[in-house]
C-alpha cells in the first residue's frame, strides 16, 4: 500500500474515532457490492444473449425469471 494512503486512512481513522482496519473493511465491502453488480450484469447479459435460451423462451419473459413467470411465458398465446 502506498504510505500516502496509509497516512490518509490513519487521519480519517482519528476523525471518525474508528481504525484504519474498520475503514478498509468498509472501502473493500463497498467495493465488493459494485463489482457484484457489475458481474451480474455481464453474467445476465450472456444469458439474454444465449441462443438456445432465447428459442425456449427465455428471453419473451420481461422478468428474466422463468421459473418465477413460466405462466406469463407459456399462457400468453
């Protein structure tokens, strides 16, 4: 780590009265939740985008969940 920024945690550690591990805890758990979302959205644009998901059906469900929504799917005719 860059002692910069081992110098800015420690400041910002004294000003919250926390420590410079509660901190990075919460930085990483902040980024952990957008990384998430991003693998989510990669992994659900590969679904749509799957061919064989598409000619079942998958991709007429607004949801994007059959299992949920196979009524909506398979009575809509």
């Amino acid at each position: 780590m860059n002692p910069n920024s081992v110098e800015t945690f420690d400041e910002l550690a004294k000003i919250l009265n926390s420590s410079r591990s509660e901190i990075l805890r919460d930085v990483l758990d902040r980024v952990a939740r957008e990384y998430k979302k991003l693998i989510k959205s990669v992994n659900l644009t590969k679904v749509k985008n799957n061919p064989l998901l598409r000619m079942a059906g998958y991709a007429k469900s607004p949801s994007g969940r059959v299992s949920q929504n196979i009524d909506e799917i398979y009575l809509k005719d």
